[in-house]
C-alpha cells in the first residue's frame, strides 16, 4: 500500500516549510526553548518533568465549568498532583474551515504552566467539525448493512462531532492533517508542554459482526491495494478468496459477512494494519513537527478481546511510541484481584521494558451503566479511598511508572455524569482525593523507586493473533480465545506463579511458554514454535494446534503443519460440540480437569500418554523433540479454569513448571496476597499487595536466583518487616500493600 503519510506530502510540506527535519527521539525533560511561532501560546514559567505522573484528565471543552478552572488548578497542584491530560477535539476548535478557537486550550496551558502542572496534549481527529460532515458527506462512516453514521455526541466528553469521518479519504485525511500541524505550531513552545497522546485507546472504530467498518469507496480503494500488496496479482487474489470471476480489481468488495474463511480473515487483517498505518502517519507528523517532546498512547488492555474488532495490539501500539498505557476501570471489568493485574501485566508484555502508565484510573464511582447493574456495591461501583489506594498500588506492583484518572472531577453532562473521578462534583476534595494526593507525593518522594522493574515471569503466555482472529471470524466474538489465555494467566496467578504475555518473536527468552486455543495457526508460526522446542524450550500447548492454517484451510494431517513430529502424536478423534461441552473433563497428570469446547483424541507417534478421557482414549501427550518437551492436552484447559475454578486444574498448571525445571521466583504462603519482585538500578523491591479487606500476615519465600537479603524497610506503608535470608514476614492492612526495599 503506498505510504498514507505520502498521499498527502504536499499539504504536509506546505503546512511545515517553516519546520526542522530533524527527527531524533525527544525527551519531555529537555524542552523547547526555540522562538515561538507567531500566535502560538506562550508562557514563561518552566515546568520540570515528574518523576512519577500523577495526575487526571481535566479539560473535556464542555466540562469542568470555567469558573472552577484556576481554583482546581490550584487544588490539584496542592494535593500533589503534577500531570493533566486535556482532550483536544477537532470539533471543539477548528469552528470553520481554517478557522481555530485555541482560547480555552491556552487559558488551560498557562494554568498549567503557573500551578506547576505538566499537560498531555490529547489529540482527537476521531471527532470531526461539524461543517465537515456536510462539506464531505461520502467521507461518514459506512456500515456493511448499509447504515451511515452522523454526527453524534458523546458521552465521554459531552461533545460533538464523533466518532469522525473516515480518514481513508485523503481529502479529509489531509483536512486532519492541516488541523494536526496548527494544533502542534500553536502549543509546542509551551513550557507546561509534557508531550503528546495519539489515537485515543488505541481504538479502530470496527462495529461489530452485524454491522462492520467502514465500507466507504474510499475504504474499498485501500483494500484493493493492500490486497494488491499482498497477493501480487488479480488471479491470486481471487484464487485466495475463492471468487473465481473478477475482471479488474473493481470487482473486489469486501465482505459483509462471515461466511467465507479467507476474505473474512484479510479483510480484519487489513483492517488492523490500516489503523496502525493512520497511527504511524500521525506518529511521524508529530514527531517532524516537534522531535523534542515525547509521544504517548494508551489503549484498554483489550489485546487479547478486540483484535479483530477495533485493533487493540499492545505490542504494535507500544512499538511506536515513547510511554505506552492502559485504560483500566474496576467498575467496568469487575474487582477480582486477578483482572487488573492481568490488564497492567499484558500491557507491559506489550511494552517490552518501555515505560507504561496507567493513563486511565478510576477514583470514583459509576451510575447506572450496563457493566454494573446487578452487580454489588463494592465490586468497583461506589469506591472508596481505600479502593483507590490499592488499584494504585497494583498498577505500580505490575511495573506502572505513572497513574491519571480518567476524570479529575465528574462530567456534569450526558450518561456519564458523576463517573469515575476521585474530586466531587463541585471540585472540592474527597476521601478518595486525599489518598489519590498522598499516592501521588509519595510516589515522587522515592524516585529511586521508579528504576526497577518487576522481574522476568515464571512462565510465557504466547499471544497468536491469528488464533484469536479466526475465533471472531468462526464465533462472531472471541469469548474462546480470551477465556482460555485469561483462564491460564488466573490458573497460575492463583497460585502466585508470575505468568508475562509473550509475542511469538520473543518466545525464546522463557524455558516455559503456554499457548492458549491455538486452533489457527500460520504455517510461519509453526515453523517458530517448532524452532524452539528444537533449541531446548518447553512447550505446553491446548488442543488442536493448527487445525485451521493459513487462510483457514483444514489440514488432512492433525495436528497441522508437521506438529504430529513436535508433539508426537496424531489425531485419532474430534469433536466441535462448544455449546455441550462446558463440562467435559479429563485427567491430565493425574489432575482431573475441566476442558471446553472442542476435544481431540491422539495415538501416539513417539510420545508418551500423559492423559486420558474417561473413555479410555488419549487425552495428552508428553514428548521430547531436539532439545526441548512436549505437552499436547487435547482440549481447553485455560477455559475449564476460567469457568470452573476447580482445583485440580490450577494445580495442574502450578506443576506445568516442575517439566521445564523452573522454580516460581517468588512465592506466598497466602494464595489472597500477591507478591512481585522489581529489580533494577534503583535497587529491590519486594511488593505484596492485599486485595482483601482483613489484615494478611504473610510469608514470602524469594528463590536464591533472586538474590539473599538480610534487611527490608517497608517504604509505603512502614508495616514491621522481618527478612531471613530467603524468607520476607510482613502484615499487611486490608486494601493495602508493602513496598520492601531489600538489602
């Protein structure tokens, strides 16, 4: 596909004449000091960068009220916080064609500027001005049954013009463009000006099965060449697609359906790779427009649920930016202490030793929304300061190097009234408030703190996004893929074994990787999985591996792609019965465990039985291939868990370590408490956080590889610590944890 940032070099060069190329990677603690453009927003105080942010989403155009505006500033920098995020919407600010309303946003910079307070400039070309769904009406996003989406408002922000015009339209991609290099002209020079925040959660505006995006013709053009891309030629792209006829590339329409494997799978495929290639453009722009201040992005921690549907990649997002982070709210995903550290823990296998923030935290509670109803109170819906304190305390467990609400105070319109914020509705201080401030001076008080980071993990869990996207193709969703990875992360987490979320490329760094419903498999993933096992790791793989390959073609020899060799044994039964099978067990290691969906039987071809259904029939196999071992179960064993809970099968995963030889790095004598080690320049800590609401003594056990310690001083909550050698004793309060330094 030819470069997107190329389709509209012209204007880009018209817009930036007056710009150096220099493109080297900024750093927010060097800032700008060049001479400001005329008519940009200026201010002489100088900010220092934090050391830990903290902070909120403040400014939203509509909300907070403006006569509130110094006086939050003013309380916000006294309760010790030193970072705002602010929205800044197309909509809201380009109120006619080349005309730009900047006054509430410079008023928001110098306040910033005069409270001490460093901004992240959030910029939202996902909500187009209102003139321009007129002025370009073919550009509205077109659904596959035919649905044209207006200019709507929303809840988020109270705020028009979303979700925007579809940017595969070069004359709106290049409109968005000119607002994106005036936006950068005006605020660069900024001394408040910490750096910028691009495409807001990471989200692709996808829809849903029922009704996809976008089916525009400007959409239809950049699917022809990315096929054109991809096959090379007419012939072999119909071939692919099973569509026999086309004449030119005209023909070719993307589906509106699932029914077909091969189209359904590149038409999402390239759904993905054209949001990151919009996400590449707005990169570059910002990089070319200002190399001296530091570019962040969040998304929802949503890799493993909506791939397919709206993009979410942590690995492909954090690849390209400075700080990566995650949207993360209790009150929408539930309180169970595995949830959040599952979140924070695939954002920062994504990330790969980047800094990462929790970007968007909840300090307040939640009304009335889909998510909560039926649930109680205290599952996240009405927190308190002691909730706040230790959702904070968890995000930086799992190595978070800075935290912002995702309100400083509560929107006063739309369904969103009075959510998530730990300020009150007035702006005035709140219990919440007050721990949020004492987290935030103390997290800049230890800045030694912040240069470790939590160890490697126990054991990899792979992430195939192959696998998870023909699950959305075959199912309409990915329930599937997602239980089984989130089912084995909590297996192990259970337990208090570390499991980190691993991509295919860096497999090689774990003895041990799990690979969760590996029902699609490439045949170049195979080939890494079999290179591995060859070179002396340990591989434990759910059932029918490969089933489904390249395309979604069916292999005549299971399982596919020569994995009959590294496992050892071939299929000799199966069976797709999901909607009969929440149910099935069998033994695997002398466990009896839930699997789910699908169930493959085997003979063995050079390995050895590990399990059996009740049957009688072979229900896993261990084998040694090259260097390394095998383990096939035939079914889904992560998912039983996810469902179930049952014992057994968590102590099947806890002993899946012993086959690999690897001992947990750290470990509890209370499965309710989590520990985390950190390691670094800054020194190690031990942090054990206690989700429950009763006072935890705890022993922690610290495996030699880990280091001997004779002394540790709890530098969070000063609680009495006892260190022998090997062991840490330490009691914790109920929604609160330790931070040990270790000597």
């Amino acid at each position: 596909m030819t470069d997107i940032f190329d389709i509209t070099r012209r204007e880009f060069i018209r817009n930036s004449a007056l710009l150096s190329a220099g493109t080297a990677l900024g750093h927010a603690a060097v800032l700008p000091q060049n001479s400001a453009v005329p008519g940009a927003a200026t201010s002489s105080a100088y900010v220092p960068a934090p050391v830990f942010p903290y902070g909120a989403v403040y400014f939203r155009k509509t909300n907070p009220p403006e006569t509130d505006w110094a006086r939050d500033h003013q309380t916000a920098a006294q309760v010790g916080m030193n970072i705002f995020r602010h929205w800044f919407m197309w909509s809201a600010i380009e109120v006619a064609p080349g005309k730009y309303d900047w006054s509430d946003y410079d008023r928001m910079m110098d306040l910033a500027a005069k409270n001490g307070i460093k901004v992240v400039l959030e910029e939202l070309v996902g909500c187009a001005p209102e003139w321009a769904f007129r002025k370009y009406p073919h550009a509205r996003y077109l659904g596959s049954d035919g649905f044209v989406v207006d200019s709507t408002v929303s809840e988020s922000s109270a705020t028009g013009g979303f979700p925007g015009l579809c940017l595969d339209n070069p004359e709106v991609q290049a409109l968005a463009q000119t607002f994106l290099v005036a936006l950068v002209e005006h605020f660069r020079d900024h001394p408040a000006l910490f750096g910028y925040d691009i495409w807001n959660e990471g989200t692709s505006f996808g829809g849903n099965p029922h009704r996809m995006y976008c089916y525009c013709e400007g959409s239809k053009r950049k699917l022809r060449e990315w096929l054109r891309l991809r096959y090379g030629t007419l012939d072999k792209a119909a071939k692919a697609w099973h569509r026999y006829s086309y004449q030119t590339w005209d023909d070719v329409e993307p589906p509106r359906s699932f029914s077909g494997y091969p189209d359904s799978l590149d038409w999402l495929q390239f759904r993905i790779d054209n949001a990151y290639s919009l996400f590449d453009w707005r990169i570059k722009l910002f990089r070319k427009l200002d190399p001296k201040h530091h570019i962040t992005a969040h998304g929802v921690s949503g890799t493993l649920i909506s791939l397919p549907s709206a993009s979410h990649n942590e690995w492909r997002s954090a690849a390209l930016v400075d700080v990566w982070g995650l949207t993360w709210i209790a009150a929408r995903q539930g309180d169970e202490p595995w949830k959040q550290y599952q979140a924070v823990d695939l954002v920062r296998g994504g990330a790969r030793g980047k800094p990462f923030w929790h970007a968007e935290a909840q300090g307040g509670p939640l009304w009335m929304q889909p998510q909560v109803i039926g649930r109680p109170k205290d599952d996240g819906r009405i927190p308190d300061a002691e909730d706040v304190r230790i959702w904070n305390l968890v995000s930086c467990a799992a190595g978070a190097k800075g935290i912002l609400y995702c309100r400083w105070r509560p929107l006063l319109d739309g369904p969103l009234f009075g959510a998530f914020a730990p300020f009150a509705m007035d702006g005035s201080i709140t219990p919440r408030s007050e721990m949020a401030g004492r987290v935030a001076r103390w997290a800049n008080e230890h800045p030694r703190l912040w240069q470790s980071n939590p160890i490697k993990g126990d054991v990899g869990l792979v992430f195939i996004p192959e696998s998870e996207t023909f699950n959305y193709v075959q199912q309409g969703d990915t329930d599937f893929y997602s239980q089984s990875v989130r089912g084995a992360y909590q297996a192990f987490f259970d337990s208090n074994i570390q499991p980190d979320f691993v991509a295919l490329d860096n497999i090689s760094e774990y003895k041990l990787i799990y690979l969760p419903y590996p029902v699609m498999l490439k045949q170049e993933t195979v080939a890494k999985l079999r290179a591995y096992v060859e070179q002396g790791g340990t591989l434990v793989s759910e059932g029918l591996p490969a089933y489904f390959g390249d395309l979604g073609h069916v292999g005549t020899v299971q399982p596919n792609y020569g994995l009959d060799e590294v496992f050892g044994a071939r299929e000799s039964y199966v069976e797709f019965t999901p909607d009969i099978s929440n149910d099935l067990m069998l033994e695997v290691k002398g466990s009896k465990i839930y699997g789910r969906y699908f169930r493959q039987d085997y003979e063995l071809h050079g390995g050895e039985a590990a399990g059996h259904y009740a049957s009688g029939t072979i229900a896993a196999v261990e084998h040694k291939f090259g260097q390394g071992r095998t383990l096939l179960i035939g079914s889904f064993p992560g998912s039983g868990y996810f469902l179930h809970h049952a014992s057994p099968t968590k102590d099947l995963f806890a002993s899946l370590l012993t086959i690999a030889g690897v001992a947990p790095q750290v470990t509890v004598d209370d499965k309710s408490v989590q520990a985390r080690l950190h390691q670094g320049a800054g020194g190690t800590y031990l942090w054990v956080t206690n989700p429950t609401r009763s006072v935890r003594q705890v022993k922690v056990g610290i495996a030699p590889a880990a280091g001997n310690y004779k002394s540790g001083e709890d530098i969070w909550g000063k609680h009495s610590v006892a260190v022998d050698g090997a062991q840490v004793t330490v009691s914790i309060d109920g929604r609160d944890a330790a931070v040990i330094a270790l000597l």
